[in-house]
C-alpha cells in the first residue's frame, strides 16, 4: 500500500498529465510563482534568524515552570 505523499503525488500527476497543453502551462507557471514565493519566504526568515541569532532565549521549562505548568 503506498503512503499517503505517493499517493497525492500520482493523484496529482495524473490530474496535470490529463490537461489540454494551455492548461498545463498555466499549471507550471503558478508553480512556479508559488516556488519564488517561498524562496522569498524562505530568505526572510534566514534574515530574521541571523538579526536574532545574538538574542537570549528562554527555555519551554521556565515558560511552563514561570506559569506554573511544570
């Protein structure tokens, strides 16, 4: 039995596979400006990251323990 990811991915395929030739430029061209939005995405929150990188940070215990969860 194939995994759930295998199986959207033939799903997927067969579904782009069984469209006219201008639907599947279509198909590849927001792909690929879902694919620049999350390069963008993704170098933002590499900026965010090094911005933070010096910040102390608190651990999930002390969270939990200061409000009296632990």
């Amino acid at each position: 039995m194939p995994n759930t990811q295998t199986a959207e991915r033939e799903e997927l395929y067969e579904m782009i596979t069984s469209l006219p030739d201008a639907d599947t430029d279509k198909v590849f061209a927001y792909v690929a400006f879902l694919k620049h939005l999350q390069e963008q995405e993704d170098a933002e929150d590499r900026q965010i990251v090094l911005e933070r990188q010096d910040e102390s940070v608190v651990s999930f215990d002390d969270v939990k323990k200061e409000l009296g969860l632990a």
